[in-house]
C-alpha cells in the first residue's frame, strides 16, 4: 500500500507541473507549488518511476518561474503607472500621435527600471 502511494505522488507531480504549465498565466504557479513537493518526495522515496517525479519537478518549476514572472510584470506595471495611460487611451478610443509617444517612452522607462532590479 505504501510503494503505491509513492508512485501516487511522482504521478501527481507530473500531472500538477503539467496542468500548472499549462495553465500557468491564471493559477497553474500554485499547482506548481504542488507539483514541486510531491515531486521531490517521490524523489526522496527512492521510487523506480523516478522519469514521472523528474517531469513533474521540471513543468512544476517552469510554472512557478512563469508566475513569477507576471507577478514582477504586473507589479512593474503598476508601479510606472502604465495602466493608468492603457485605460485613458482605451476610454478614448482614439489614439493620438502625443499619446502613442508618451506611452512609448514610459514602456521604456519601465524596461529601463527592471533592467537596473535584475
């Protein structure tokens, strides 16, 4: 009972770290989370489906990197202030060349400022 439970959790892995990749951009970071511990547990085991723990450690970290990611992107975003100037030439629904500039400059301020956090 016990041997099933540890390929359990290296099967586990792979499908967390799988459905985290792909879902990745909405809440798949956190079923990477998941994926992650079940994967190095099945690991410590010393299991002999060690290629599902090793697939699910890898996808479960790409989609935590990947959440990581948006979280820096959303915050950068946040902090120059760019959603603001999206939502005001948005309502406008028209953009003007003073505007297009503007925005321009600020998405290479920002580039510039995470660039210098790196």
């Amino acid at each position: 009972m016990e041997k099933e439970n540890r390929h359990g959790l290296a099967f586990k892995s792979m499908i967390f770290g799988c459905v985290g990749l792909l879902t990745s951009f909405f809440w798949g970071g956190f079923l990477g989370i998941a994926g992650l511990v079940c994967g190095v547990i099945a690991l410590l085991a010393k299991e002999k489906k060690k290629a599902q723990a090793i697939i699910g450690i890898i996808t479960s970290v790409i989609s935590i990197l990947i959440l990581i990611w948006i979280v820096n992107m959303l915050n950068l975003s946040i902090r120059t202030g760019l959603f603001g100037e999206m939502e005001t030439i948005m309502e406008d629904g028209k953009v003007t060349e003073q505007e297009m500039n503007q925005l321009q400059a600020d998405i290479e301020k920002a580039l510039e400022a995470e660039e210098l956090y790196k």
